[in-house]
C-alpha cells in the first residue's frame, strides 16, 4: 500500500518526529526504538537528529549520513495527533 505523501517533517524533543500529510493527517513517530543499533546511533544526539530532511518524492525523509526510515514505518506506526483540511 502506498502511504500518503508527506508535506514536512519536524524533529521534536525525545527522538520524535512530527509529520505532516496531505491528507491532513498529522502524526507523531518515536524513532526511540531505532537508536539502539549502530546505523542508527548517530541520532541519540539531538544536533544531529534535528538535521532530518524531506526528499523531493514526499515519501522518504533521512539524514545527512543516510540514515532513513521506510514510508510505510512512518506511516502505519506513527500515532495520530490531529487532523486538518487535506491539500488539493
């Protein structure tokens, strides 16, 4: 299943990730369980976990040494914080 597209992503405090889509929804990632591992570990530091970016197909975000989460992680185990008016 293709997940929505996402319109940003915002690195909050605790290693969470606020994400916004186009269909309104807006929901919040732990990314806490990834940290554990080496591939990941770069992002206990919250200077460097502040860096995530958007890619430019919307579905994909990551950091500057490549780290990335899959659309569908993000998506179905995220939780819903709120819901505004979808975008056209």
């Amino acid at each position: 299943m293709l997940q929505p597209k996402l319109l940003k992503v915002i690195p909050i405090d605790n290693h969470k990730l606020e994400l916004h889509y186009v269909t309104g929804e807006k929901k919040l990632f732990d990314v806490t369980p990834y940290i554990a591992g080496t591939w990941f570990g770069e992002l206990r530091d919250p200077s460097y976990f502040r860096t995530v970016r958007l890619l430019p197909d919307g579905h994909h975000i990551e950091w500057p040494n490549e780290q990335d989460l899959a659309p569908h992680e993000l998506y179905e185990l995220s939780h819903p914080i709120e819901r505004t008016t979808p975008c056209p």
